[in-house]
C-alpha cells in the first residue's frame, strides 16, 4: 500500500510533469520540422500534437512560477 501523496510531494509531481510535456511538445516540433519536406501529412499530425501538450500547459498553472528548470524547483 503506498502513503497518499502530501501537498509538496503533489506540487513537486506536478512540476515534474509541466516539464516532461514541454519537452515533448519541443522534440515534437522539432520532428515535424524535420518530416515537413518529406512527409507533409506526418508532419502535421506530429505538429498538432505539440500544439495539443502547449494547450495543455497553458491552461495549467505552474507550481512553481518563475522556475526555469527542474533544478530551480523546492
């Protein structure tokens, strides 16, 4: 059985996340960049992906503002 999670562990879960989804949406533009010439359609399906994690984070607040990077967090 594991232990509920406790507010700063939730906020830390949390910041680790936004994190991972800007990554990804990063390596997804930047792939969609790379397939543009070859491979139009995939291309945007990778780009509309990236655009879907931005949407998402942008309507997330961010546990810690003002933080560049997972180091900068409590």
């Amino acid at each position: 059985m594991t232990a509920a999670p406790t507010p700063d562990n939730s906020q830390q879960h949390i910041a680790d996340l936004r994190e991972a989804l800007q990554e990804s949406a990063r390596w997804l533009a930047h792939s969609a960049g790379r397939e543009a010439a070859t491979d139009p359609a995939y291309a945007e399906r990778l780009l509309a992906a990236a655009e879907k994690a931005k949407a998402v984070l942008a309507f997330t607040t961010d546990p810690h503002p003002g933080a560049t990077s997972e180091r900068d967090h409590p």
